[in-house]
C-alpha cells in the first residue's frame, strides 16, 4: 500500500476545475455488501448536491467513471477506508489504512482534511540503507517499506569516487570463502577512508535533495554506527532522525527494516505533535498565536500561517475567497458551493510552506477548532 505523498496532495489541492467532487467512506477489508450500499448512498448524495447547480447530462458525466468502480473485484481489494476525487478533467482515488467517515464535498476545491489525519497516523517516513559500500532508498508508512529507483543515486562508494581512485588507495582482501570484500587504504589509512566516505555522501546527500527539498517526513539511516556521523555532518535534509538503524543491513528483509524503524517513527510523530501544542501556548503571550478563524484566514492566504492546528472531526461550512482570506460561513452544508473552511484554510497553508495537524477535540489546545502558529 503506497503512502500519500506531500507531491499528490499538492496536486489534490492546486487542481482548479469546477466542479470539484470529493467522497469519503469507510470500507471493510476485502469488501462486503454493505460497503457496495454506502457507495451507492453517496453517489446519491452528489447528485443531489450538484443538482444545485449542474444539468442532469453534466452530472452524469462526471459521475460515470465513478459508477466503474463498483465491481467486486474493486471491493475486493479495499482496506478501511476508501476516498474519491473527481472533476471533469480529473479523476482519483486513495485506498486508506484508516477508517474515515462518510462525507461528500461538491465545491470550487477538493476536501483534503480527511487526508491529514491519515498522513499523521499512517506517518510517511523515508529510509537510506549505507551498507558494504552500497546503497538503497525506500519509502515507507506503516503498512511497510517499499524501494524507490533513483538514476542519480550513486549504487557503491566505486560508483561515487571513481574507479581509478579507489584501486589507488585501496587493496582487496577476502576475509575468506563467501565474505564481501574488505577495502582498506595503505596502513590501514582511516583519513583516507573517511575522505571517500565524505564523497560518497555528499554525492549519495546531491540525489537525495533532489527529491526530498520539499519534504518533511522523517529520514531513518540504516548504517555501521561509524558512518552514521559522517553521513550526519554532510546531510543537508533537516529531518534526517539522530536515532537510526546501527549495523550491516546489506542482507536485510524488507519487513525487518520496516520493523525495526516503524518505533522511531511513531515516536518521532508523537514528538512532533508535542512540540507543535507545546509552541502553540509558548507563543499566545507573544502574539505569534491565535484561534480566531477569520484572523487566522486571512494569514493562511498572506502565507503567514507556520503551523495550523484543527480539530479532525469538527467542520465549519461557508466559503472562503482564496485570494483575501474573507469568510462566508453558514450553519450547514447548502449547496454545490459550501465547503468546509478548515479545509479551504488547511489547503492554504500548505500551498505556501506550512504544515497542518489534525487532533481529536481532547488534544486541542484551545475550545475553538481551529487554531494557529505564526510566522511573523
């Protein structure tokens, strides 16, 4: 099962053409015909809500590839929730790992809140495995690991240093029948050896920027404990984790890398969501925190808002103007035009940089359900 990437979502929340179709449901793993019924409950849903607004010609044309899904063999292969994107140049959809609820959304943007909660408890994290001289790069979530193919990353120390250089500092020796080689400079030359390694990584960090710049997940390094400090000094991505993977795992499974990261990175998300309330309440006496949601509005769309914090099942219907902030907020949901304004304010704020935290009403620092960090 592929993690939701930062990338994907950006494209869900960039896409422009209305109208845009969102559904939520939870599903039972390998299907069950009460799933097929709650389907054709929310299809229902949309068409009354586009209705509003829509022929009846438009609607069905949008709805169409939507209606192929429904086949037991597309049931079958579903976890706990499922969630549906379309528009009438666009259509998606996200098997999720986690229950969500039932939800239809018709408005000027996708509804990406149900998302965010699923990104936060189904953590994305990265993993580079330094091992004998070679190199991997996987993504994972907390359903495993799986490898991710980049050109530019160099495959051994050999392919990063060059050839020629490596048979000039370095002999081979075999430390016996079915042993990998050892290399080691002329008298055992340590500096020699940690100078290859600093090219090495600075080549192997080069590969890794280009994909990983506008990243925020977690990176574990899975490496002998020597190599996990020099790799430390030349790795620019910020949130490469000082608790890694300590050892030879050149012959490791999959699962057991999985299993032995899938702790540091639940911790890691915890930490994070500590560290976020903690710096909501450091930062109230300083003016750099709110939970006014028209204040906190019209920041997201000045790109001010660092850190915004909403509770995941609280919403707020209305309509939001993208480019000044200014709020139109109703009671309830009236037509193909409503949205969820924590939504439009969460999509906002990860447009331009910020991150988002979704957290059950207990863990909300404030009584109001949505609340900020400020940059400036």
């Amino acid at each position: 099962m592929r993690a939701l990437t930062v990338d994907e979502l950006r494209s869900l929340i960039a896409h422009e053409s209305i109208p845009c179709l969102s559904i939520y449901m939870p599903t039972r793993r390998g299907g069950s015909p009460e799933d097929r019924h709650h389907f054709t409950a929310q299809v229902r849903k949309a068409r009354e809500l586009l209705a509003t607004q829509h022929s009846h010609a438009a609607i069905d044309a949008l709805l169409a590839p939507i209606l192929e899904l429904d086949t037991p063999e597309f049931w079958s292969e579903q976890l706990d929730g499922l969630a549906l994107f379309r528009s009438r140049n666009f259509f998606s959809y996200q098997s999720l790992p986690v229950k969500v609820e039932e939800l239809v959304v018709a408005a000027d943007s996708f509804h990406i809140r149900p998302l965010l909660h699923y990104m936060q408890s189904n953590q994305r994290y990265f993993l580079l495995n330094l091992s004998q001289g070679r190199v991997s790069f996987f993504k994972g979530s907390a359903m495993g690991l799986g490898p991710i193919d980049l050109s530019s990353l160099p495959r051994s120390l050999t392919d990063a240093v060059g050839v020629e250089h490596r048979e000039r500092v370095a002999s081979v020796h075999s430390g016996g029948k079915g042993n990998s080689p050892i290399y080691y400079g002329q008298g055992r030359d340590d500096g020699v050896r940690d100078e290859e390694l600093m090219r090495f990584f600075r080549a192997v960090d080069r590969a890794l920027w280009e994909v990983l710049r506008d990243e925020t997940a977690p990176l574990i390094l899975a490496a002998p404990e020597r190599q996990h400090s020099i790799f430390q000094s030349v790795s620019r991505y910020p949130h490469l984790l000082h608790e890694g993977l300590r050892g030879n795992f050149a012959n490791a499974k999959l699962d057991d890398l999985h299993q032995k990261a899938w702790p540091i990175v639940e911790e890691f998300g915890m930490k994070r969501g500590r560290d976020v309330l903690e710096r909501y309440g450091n930062q109230i006496s300083r003016e750099r925190a709110l939970d006014d949601v028209s204040s906190i509005a019209r920041f997201a769309v000045q790109g001010r808002v660092r850190e915004l914090i909403v509770d995941r099942d609280e919403k707020l219907w209305g309509y939001m103007d993208r480019s000044t902030g200014a709020l139109q907020l109703h009671t309830k949901q009236t037509d193909s035009r409503d949205d969820d304004i924590m939504d439009d304010i969460a999509e906002a704020v990860i447009l331009r940089g910020g991150d988002v935290y979704a957290f059950g009403k207990s863990k909300m620092p404030t009584k109001s359900p949505i609340a900020a960090v400020l940059r400036w």
